[in-house]
C-alpha cells in the first residue's frame, strides 16, 4: 500500500476489505495523575491540570508485511507555559493588560504556540501565536477572536514537534532512520488538499542529517508543530513493534476539532475516559454542526482499525428504514453500535462525503 504524497482514496478502506496494515497498539496511562504548577503563569490566579505519561506504540511488519502502519493520537498538551483572561479582542489580536510576556515569547522558530480558549462562547477554540508584543500586551493568533469576551479565560502551550516527540538525534529518535526510501515514515494528512506529507529521520547524504520530508532532503523540519486533534499515520519497515513515552499535561475540557470536506485523519485528544459513537457529539442531527445522517451509502463515515482483524469498521449514523435509526456498521443495518468506542490514541477515519455538507467542528467533550 503505497501512500507517499498522494490523494487517500477512499475506496481503501472500503468496508471489509483486508488491508496489509497494522493499528497503533492501545495507550496506557502510566503515571498517576499528579497536579503541578508550571513555572511560568499569569499574574492572575493560576488553576493546575493532571499530568502524566502516555505509552504509544508503533506496530512493525513482524517480518511478514513490506510495512506495517499505525494510526496514533497525541493524548497530551505540553504543560501550560502561561495562562490568563482576556481583556479585549480586535481582529485576531487579544489582550491581557496585566501580562509579563517579552516580544515573541510564544512564536518564532522553534518556539511554536497555540492559545486554547478555557471558557466563554468559543471554549476548546485553538489558535496558533502568529506574534507576541511585549508593549502592547497583546498576541497576535491565527484566526479571527472577534467573539471572544473580556473575562473570558485562555492558556498557552508550545506545540508538539517531531523532535520533542519521536527524538531530535539519530541516537534517539523512536523510529527507524535511513534515507527517504528506507527510512520509517511519519505521514499527515492535509485534508484541504488530500495529501500526506511525509515525514523522515535522514541520518546520511548530501543535504545534511535529521527531520526531513520526501519534499527536500535538505530543509529540516524538526520544528514543525504536530496538533493534537490531527491523528499521525506511521509507516513502519521493521520487523519489532517501537514503544514510545509522550509525558505531557492531560487535556481538559471541550476541545474544538475541524472536520473538513472529504478525508480526515482525526486523533482523541484524550488520554483517559471513553469515548463512544453515541456521547462523542459527532452526530448532532444537524450536518452543518456534525456529521451527515442517512443510508450506508449517502451518510458521512467513520472508520476504525482493528489490529486483531486488520480490518477497518465502517459506521454511519442511519436515519430511517428497516432494523431501526441510530449508530450502524456497514456490516448491520439494525445492530446498534451506539457504544462502539474511539479508542484512547488511536486516530479514526473521517469520511465527509455526504452531498452538499461542508466543514464542520466537532466538539469534542472530555470523557469521564
């Protein structure tokens, strides 16, 4: 299955069909939920979130399969670095009049930020820092905050890279280095343009050595951000399955996730708690707020992996018809499968197909 910088075809994962991959294997909460303060804070009081370890694992080829792949969710937050309420927004420029910050404090090279917004109207909004103002007290963010609210509380986390995540030197990446051909791969989909990026660590040749893409053997991108709600296709070529630790703070809260017209590759944000088909608030009824009801055929999709089976799981949520309405499988149209669950890092399938349905965000609740 060859899926380097190419358009993911929907006809792979058609329901049933047997496909040579392998699934992320299940994420374990190591560590016990402890509650730390992060060093640096707003001036105004600061509350604390669960922090611990995660164990991801990248499944290998046990010497049968060419490659072997795994669907993985980043469950962390890197710790909050600075937390505040707004004092007021124009364009996407807000403001916090008491804060300390220095001139880009959060953005620039290797210093990437994202603002989650913790309460008011557009809760679980995530931004990235375009630009931080010491003078003006104000940081300048990807998108609009027009509705936001003076009052209304944010915080600021650095973004995971590949480096901080799967290693930054050849004695310490995760996975398997080697040249663009060899090396084991780390793909992300842009849904906008329904291609993967590829991703992998070069470790000899002309263009120098670490985090490059299939694009250029020579820029590195050891840098760039990896967000938490896009889920991460790896593409293994080893025989032995890679145990690997991301040590974080717990999300919390509702969480804001686009979904985009087409295919999306959508990670569980999550590092504890179930999520399931029916409380996971992705079928609202309403396809301009979640996903398109209907027939097997017409309705949006959603596919899980399972390792055991090596077969994806198709489900959609049926509207009218014989075997009832609710939450099926491609399999039945009259089992419900209502309690089918997302499982904690693992990253599902996301087919927004259905006609005249655009982008969505999903609203994803913190399981309990």
């Amino acid at each position: 299955m060859k899926i380097n910088n190419l358009p993911l075809d929907a006809r792979r994962f058609a329901p049933g069909r047997l496909l040579k991959i392998t699934s992320v294997g299940a994420v374990q909460l190591l560590a016990g939920l402890a509650l730390i303060t992060p060093s640096v804070r707003a001036q105004t009081t600061a509350t604390t979130d669960p922090v611990g370890a995660v164990a991801l694992s990248v499944q290998g080829t046990g010497g049968t399969l060419t490659n072997a792949l795994s669907f993985v969710a980043l469950g962390m937050v890197q710790p909050t670095i600075y937390q505040g309420a707004v004092d007021g927004v124009s364009g996407s420029t807000l403001t916090q009049t008491s804060s300390n910050w220095a001139d880009n404090a959060f953005n620039g090279t290797g210093n990437a930020c994202f603002v989650e917004i913790t309460s008011g109207a557009k809760v679980g909004l995530r931004l990235d820092v375009t630009s931080t103002t010491a003078s003006t007290h104000s940081l300048t963010l990807s998108g609009s905050v027009a509705a936001l609210s003076a009052g209304d509380t944010f915080k600021v986390h650095k973004h995971w890279t590949l480096a901080n995540v799967l290693g930054a030197t050849a004695a310490t990446v995760a996975i398997n280095p080697g040249t663009g051909a060899t090396a084991d791969q780390v793909l992300v989909l842009n849904p906008s343009t329904q291609l993967y990026t590829t991703y992998y660590f070069k470790n000899s040749g002309l263009g120098g050595t670490g985090w490059r893409s299939t694009g250029s053997t020579s820029v590195d991108t050891s840098n760039v951000p990896l967000y938490i709600d896009e889920g991460l296709l790896f593409s293994r070529k080893q025989s032995s399955t890679v145990n690997m630790y991301l040590v974080g703070e717990a999300k919390t809260g509702v969480t804001q996730v686009p979904v985009s017209s087409g295919l999306n590759i959508v990670g569980n944000v999550y590092a504890a708690g179930t999520i399931t088909l029916q409380n996971s608030g992705l079928y609202t009824g309403n396809s301009t707020t979640g996903l398109a009801g209907g027939t097997g055929a017409t309705a949006d999709q959603l596919l899980t992996f399972n390792p055991a089976t090596q077969l994806y799981t198709t489900y959609y949520f049926k509207t009218s018809g014989l075997g009832g309405t609710g939450w099926r499988s491609t399999a039945s149209t009259s089992v419900d499968q209502s309690n089918a669950v997302l499982a904690v890092g693992q990253s599902f399938i996301v087919n927004r197909k259905a006609t005249g349905t655009t982008s969505f965000i999903w609203n994803a609740a913190q399981p309990f």
